[in-house]
C-alpha cells in the first residue's frame, strides 16, 4: 500500500514538472551561449544570483538583481527592451522569468545551462 502512495506522489511531481516545462516555453526563450552572445549586447542583461556569486564572476556587462529580490527590484527593469537572464545554471533564471512575466514583462531570454556553461568574457569583482 504504501508504494502505491509513493508511486503516486512520483507521479504527481512528474507531471507538475513537465507541466511547468511545457508552461514555462510559452513565455521564455533558451538560448545556446552562441545565441545568447549574438543578441545580449542589444538586451537588460541580468544575473539573478545572489551578490556574492555575482562577485566572484560574472558575464561582462551584467548587472545584478538577485531572484530574491527581484519582486522588490522589478522597477530597474524596462518593460521596452529584451531581458537576458542567467544564474548558475538555469534554475534561478527559469524562475525569475516566471516572476518578470506576472509582471507583464515580455522577451525574456536565458543562457541554456547559466553561467558554469559560459566561455566568454568574465568580470570578477
């Protein structure tokens, strides 16, 4: 009885997941970092990561609004240019386009594997 319980419970989060997956395509663009570095010269550059991570490195020309303050901080951000949005490695991003998005902002973009997957300019400090 008690796997049956659990296997529905896998179950459920399974399709939670690819049910927020399917969701989440409808409103966010996943770039390669080739695409990524086409377009994000022309774009708000964001990386949600906290300060610290953000200070260890970061993609040049990025500023930083950590996802959790991003409800606070939403202001920084124009609703009339596209939105680049990293982190370590997509999770935080996903989210904070989720966030941007109930907020009315449109042409939102993140690197496909954030930040431990890019391999080009890198500012510390």
């Amino acid at each position: 009885m008690g796997w049956i319980i659990l296997l529905a419970m896998i179950a459920a989060y399974l399709g939670y997941f690819f049910i927020a997956r399917y969701l989440q395509r409808r409103y966010l663009t996943t770039l390669s970092e080739v695409d990524f570095r086409a377009g994000y010269r022309k774009a708000q550059l964001i990386d949600v990561r906290e300060p610290n991570e953000f200070k260890n490195g970061h993609i040049l020309g990025a500023r930083n609004i950590p996802l959790t303050q991003l409800k606070m901080r939403h202001t920084e951000v124009r609703h009339d240019m596209p939105i680049y949005l990293y982190d370590t490695n997509g999770t935080r991003s996903a989210r904070a386009a989720a966030v941007l998005k109930r907020m009315n902002y449109t042409n939102l973009f993140d690197l496909d594997g954030g930040f431990k997957k890019w391999n080009g300019r890198i500012k510390h400090g």
